[in-house]
C-alpha cells in the first residue's frame, strides 16, 4: 500500500516539480453532485461549501438520486441556501475577494433524473445535469473538474457514458484525464460502475456500504481521542446557527453525522497544507493511498440491508482508506487510523468555518482571518545525509495585527523516509527550526509542516508544507 505512494511522492520531487498552493492553477473547478433532502447534512455542507466558494470556479450544483432518496432530487433545495447565501454575500466581500453573486450560482443548479443509480444510465438517460456536465469537460479549458459527490454520481457516470458512446477513443480520453472524483462511499451502483468502465479515472473513495469503514467519518462523529465538543449540537448552535444571519439560521440540526459529504472539498480549500492532485500528502480531507484495496463485503452479515446494492471486489487501484498515527492531546493516547487522517484537524477545521460564519455579519474589524505563512526558502528541496538545514518560516504575518505562534512537525506518512527525524532543539514555537538530516541509504523524501496559529477569536491556522529529499 505504502509502496506506491511513495513512490509517486518520490517522482514528484525528481521531476523538479515543486508542492506550492501559489504554484497551483488561480482555482479550482468545482461541481457539486448532491442527493440533497436525503438528510440534513448535505444542506450543512451546501452552508460550508459557499462559505468558500471564492476559492474555487464553482461550475455546478446538480441534484442527484442515492440508496438514502431513489425517486426524487431537490434543486429547490440548493436553491434555499443559495437565496440565504445572496443576502450575505456582500458582506463576505468585505473580508476576502471573489465570492460569486447569486446570479452566477443561480443558473449552476441543474437536474439529474429522478431515478436511482444504473437506471439512469445509458441510451435515452440524459438529464439536464448529465448535459451540463459534457458541456463542462468539453470546454476548452485544461484544468481539471473536481466532483464533490455527495449521493450517487449517475450524472456523471451518464455523461461519462454519453462521451465514451459520441467521441472518438483519443478524444474520450484526453476528456477522462479532466475528471477528478472524491465521493465519500459509494451511495448508488454508478459509482462502483464508472471505476470499472473507466480504469484510469481519478477516484478518491472508502468503496461499499458499510460507512463505519470511511475515512470521511473523521469529520462529523466523536472518535476516540478526537476533539467532540466542536462537533457538538452545543457548539453549531453557538458558532454556526444562532445570531449568524441567515445563511447560519439555515443550518439544520444534525440527524445522522454533522457534513457527512463536507470532506469531499476541505483539500480543495487553500490553506497551504493539501495538494489536491496528490491525496496521499494529506490534508482536512484526509489522506489517502493508490492501491488496489482487499474485498470487504460491507453489506453482509450483521450488515446486511435489505434492497442494497452488493459489493464486489475493485478491478483496478484507487485512491482510498490510508492510516495516520496521530497523537491526541485530549486523552494523551496514540491512535493508528484512517479517521485521523482527518479528525486531527478538526478544531482547526471547525474554528475556520466559524470565523466565516461571523464573516456574514461583521465588519472586517471585528472578526479574526487567518494569518498568511510564509517561508525563507523553497518548498522541495534536496540536502545530503547528516547534513544540517534550516525550516524557517520567516515572512509569516497575520492580517488583523495578531500575535501568532509557530509548530514544525513532520508528517511522517505523507514522506517515503520510516523514521522520526529528531528535533532538536524541539519545534513548539520556533519560527527558525535547525535541522540535521537523517542518515539513508537511498534517496527519501521528508514532509515537514509549518503550522501558524494567529491568538484571534477563534483562533486560525494556516500552514506551508517543505518537502526535502535526503540523498546519501
């Protein structure tokens, strides 16, 4: 499992391609394929994903079927959190630019068929989403789309189809390699279809129907050692629902998980940790390997349910569940689990979205924004073994005149060297950290995260990752 990745981490830094959020394309393409109404978490993630949708070219928001809702879609729905959205959104403006008008979201909210899965796939099966889709990868534009899905991706697996039956072999496939897919489980029998049908695809997902196996649940449920009381009914209620305005005051009650869905786009979110095109450096949507994963019946025995879909084994490798070894400072206890890929950011996860949340309502002054890291020197680099260096986060400031302290950790997963590389002396708020490089026997590649933490209320975070090579 770790080979793989390690490798594809290793290809990158020889390549001379450097890790850089500013180095990334101005914004990501976004579309959003939502079974919205099926719970109450797909509107809590709609809330979340307009918070910052200045970050990314938002090109659509599609009503889809899944297991949870068959027969029905709901744009009105979408629609709802975007007529709350309108009335905040000059106020967001005032405290970062880019934040689309309604009248540019408005005409994204499109259709899929109201019917489940496969059903809607194949000759006669297009819809309204499914076209609008095939518009999207035919446009002339190089970027890749990222589809965050929420329920069951029949509109894309139709307008994958649709492609794959109108174009030409070459021309299919230089559309394919736009697709960029992160769908938190599978919740209808198009997905497990399309990674069949279309092997090369680019496929983040937890495969089957047994959601306690996801990563994604990271986000919304109280593991052990995570921090609970940020996903509490208490804290959303304080922080996003009450006195917010009224794009919080749309913010539902949790009735299974809080934003079950919401991992779909926190990588996508630029705050200097992701790299959305490499999962397996992690990031608050988790962290995930390229591999072929081991069969796992998730709708048998004890979870078996009746009239859902059985799994069958992947053909072919995806991106999916890798583990982290985090340390918790809430019970003082290790913990080696694909969750923590992503509960270990959750308070800052959840302090940004409130910080967001006060965006609609208060004047720039009176709200905290998150300080901007920075580094005295490149992002990849390449040192000898036993060799000294400097991580030196020089240049980091914070917008509202906040002190800010400083952490350098090394997040050994997402790097192909085993071993703990010895701080001395220890990071904790140390701008300039010395390093001395490990002894190798071949080439490693080291991940080192720069954490920055402004004292604001909330307090907020951003990062910068280094990536350095350590060569015999």
């Amino acid at each position: 499992m770790k080979t793989l990745s390690t490798i594809l981490s290793f290809l990158l830094v020889l390549s001379g391609s450097n890790f850089s959020a500013s180095a990334q394309p101005s914004k990501h393409r976004v579309v959003v394929l939502t079974d919205i109404e099926a719970d109450p978490d797909d509107m809590q993630s709609m809330v979340r994903f307009l918070l910052y949708s200045n970050q990314w070219d938002v090109e659509g928001l599609i009503a889809t079927t899944s297991i949870h809702q068959k027969t029905r879609v709901a744009p009105e729905s979408i629609v709802k959190v975007l007529d709350a959205y309108k009335k905040v959104q000059p106020n967001l403006l005032l405290h970062e630019k880019g934040y689309p008008s309604y009248d540019q979201l408005k005409p994204l909210v499109k259709n899929g068929l109201a019917v489940y899965g496969m059903e809607g796939v194949g000759k006669g099966k297009d819809s309204e989403g499914s076209d609008w889709i095939v518009q999207l990868l035919e446009k002339n534009d190089d970027r890749p789309i990222w589809f965050c899905v929420w329920g069951g991706p029949n509109v894309l697996a139709q307008a994958l189809w649709k492609i794959q039956s109108t174009k030409k072999p070459a021309e299919a496939k230089k559309i394919y390699q736009k697709v960029r897919v992160y769908t938190i489980s599978d919740q209808d029998d198009s997905g497990p279809w399309i990674r069949k049908t279309f092997p090369d695809l680019f496929f983040v997902v937890t495969p089957g129907y047994n959601y306690s196996y996801a990563t994604w649940i990271g986000l919304p449920f109280a593991a052990p050692g995570s921090n609970k009381e940020v996903v509490s009914n208490e804290w959303l209620a304080k922080n996003i629902q009450q006195g917010h305005g009224p794009l919080g005051a749309i913010y539902p009650d949790v009735a299974y998980g809080m934003e079950g869905d919401t991992p779909s786009f926190l990588n996508l979110i630029n705050n200097g940790l992701s790299d959305p095109e490499h999962p397996d450096f992690g990031g608050w949507g988790g962290r995930y390997e390229l591999y072929l994963p081991e069969f796992r019946d998730s709708n048998a025995g004890r979870f078996r349910r009746e009239g859902w879909p059985k799994d069958e084994p992947e053909a072919r490798a995806i991106w999916t569940n890798a583990n982290d070894s985090v340390f918790s400072a809430v019970d003082n206890q290790s913990y080696v689990t694909n969750q923590a890929t992503i509960w270990r950011w959750r308070e800052a996860i959840q302090n940004d979205f409130a910080a967001r949340m006060l965006w609609c309502t208060k004047e720039f002054n009176e709200t905290n924004h998150a300080p901007v890291a920075k580094l005295a020197h490149a992002e990849v680099f390449t040192v000898k073994s036993g060799e000294q260096f400097h991580l030196n986060a020089d240049g980091s400031f914070d917008p509202d005149g906040d002190s800010m302290s400083f952490l350098w950790f090394q997040y050994k997963e997402a790097g192909s060297y085993p071993d703990n590389v010895s701080f001395r002396p220890y990071a904790n708020n140390l701008y300039d950290l010395p390093v001395t490089a490990p002894k190798v026997t071949k080439p490693q590649t080291i991940h080192f995260i720069l954490q920055v933490r402004d004292k604001g209320t909330p307090a907020l975070v951003s990062y910068k990752r280094v990536i350095v090579t350590v060569t015999p």
